[in-house]
C-alpha cells in the first residue's frame, strides 16, 4: 500500500513507482486526488516536485536585490528580474484571472476546528492550531492513509484540498517557519473548480516581490516566500550554476520547471 499514499511535496511522478505493472493509475481513486489538484490550476507545481533549495544561491540572490526597482543586479547579467511570463512557463501557474485577496477573518478556537473539519474533514488537536493557523503535520497525517479504493468524492476532494494547502502554505506563500499555512486560504481551497479562476502566478510573484524586499533589508534575520521559484529562475537564466536537465523525451512539454536533475524532498 505504501505506492497509494498521498506523499507532500512528492517527487514528479505521485502514484504508483512502476506504471508497467499498475497500469490502470488513470481508473484508480487515489488518481482522483491529483485530478483535484491539477483542476485547481497547480498541476504545473506538483509535476515539477519540491526540489531542494539552495539556500546559498538564494542568499546571494537577496544580497543583489534592490527593493528601489524590484530587480537584480548581477554581474553575470546585469540588470534583470523574474515576470509573470517567467511564472507562467516555470511552474504553469495562470497569470490572468481573478486576483488573490486574502481576507483575514478572527475566529474563535472552536470555529477554527469547526472549518477544518467541514473543509478538509478532520477534527485538528489544540496543538496543532497556532493563532488563525493550521500546522501542516497534521494534514501530513491524514494524507498518510491510503485514499481507499470505495472513497466517496467528498473524501477525495478532501484529499485534495490538504495537498494543496501544503503548496500554499510550504511552497507558494510559505513564512518564515514553513510549517503552517493560515486557515484563512480555506475559503479557497473550499471550491476547487473555482481556484482554478484565480490568477495564482500574480499572486505568488507579487509575495515574492514583497519577500525579496523585505529579506534585503540589514534588519532582517528570517524570511520566507516561493524561493523554490526564485532558484528554478536563476538556474534557466544563468548557465554557470544550471544542474542536469533530463534528456529530452522524459521532460514533457510542461512545465519547463520539471526538467532539472536534481535532489527532490519527499
């Protein structure tokens, strides 16, 4: 069983290891999970996998960013930046669309239980709730139990809304901690055919606009934001630093994200 678990932050390939022998991924229910997914609008960041950061480059990227004009100065390169169409093609993110507006919402404890029970349908312990957030471990969890073969769609959409939770709150809009995503996306997760509208490229490239500014500046000492992004840029716009690419027919057409050799977390 241990080839169905839903696995954050998973390599490209989610499901099954071998697809010779369990050929009917496409007909199975945990596929219906990542339907969920993609259907959103992420399918571009799941198939491209949570690579390592190299938290060295991205370190030195900070240090020539100039919060003035939101681009980097680069001796390699000169002046430049990362643009939607960077976004776009990267991680296949929608760059049109209804905007992103988190709205901030004050709920009591019980409350908070109340929506991540009728949202992603389980009853969080008191530790895992910290303010208006959510600790990822306890969606890390869940999503260790097989999605069984009988599921019924809500269970699955559950699923679903779980995983992508942890893409927004480890991945896209991550803080300093990296270990809690704010209830307040929710709302969102909610309806998954209606996330799919949104404009989620703008919204990640405009918080990692508001984190390189707030990261260069002499005060800070933690940070957080899409760097994963930030990396997969640098390595396509600077050939010195770039790992290995996979050979051509294993890329695929998209994302362009999804070609790089290199260690992913799972």
């Amino acid at each position: 069983m241990e080839s169905w678990r839903i696995i954050p932050n998973a390599a490209a390939q989610q499901g099954p290891i071998d697809d010779s022998v369990l050929y009917l991924q496409s007909e199975h229910r945990s596929g219906a999970v990542f339907n969920g997914v993609d259907q959103a609008g992420f399918r571009g960041v799941r198939v491209a996998g949570y690579l390592t950061v190299d938290h060295g480059l991205i370190t030195a990227l900070v240090e020539r960013w100039r919060q003035e004009t939101h681009t980097f100065h680069l001796p390699v390169m000169g002046e430049s930046t990362i643009t939607l169409q960077d976004v776009e093609v990267l991680w296949g993110l929608r760059v049109d669309g209804r905007p992103v507006t988190l709205h901030h919402v004050r709920r009591t404890v019980q409350e908070r239980k109340h929506l991540v029970n009728e949202v992603l349908g389980f009853w969080p312990e008191d530790a895992m709730l910290k303010g208006g957030r959510l600790k990822m471990s306890s969606m890390y969890r869940q999503l260790t139990t097989p999605v069984p073969p009988d599921a019924p769609d809500e269970l699955v959409r559950q699923y679903a809304r779980m995983y992508l939770l942890i893409l927004l709150g480890g991945l896209l809009f991550a803080d300093a901690c990296g270990n809690v995503v704010s209830l307040n996306w929710l709302d969102y997760v909610r309806d998954l055919e209606a996330m799919g509208e949104y404009s989620w490229g703008s919204a990640t490239l405009a918080c990692l606009y508001s984190r390189l500014c707030h990261a260069c500046r002499a005060s800070t000492t933690t940070t957080g934001g899409p760097y994963l992004l930030l990396q997969i840029w640098a390595w396509e716009r600077i050939p010195s630093i770039r790992p290995e690419m996979y050979p051509a027919p294993e890329i695929g057409e998209f994302p362009v994200a999804g070609r790089w050799v290199a260690e992913r977390k799972l």
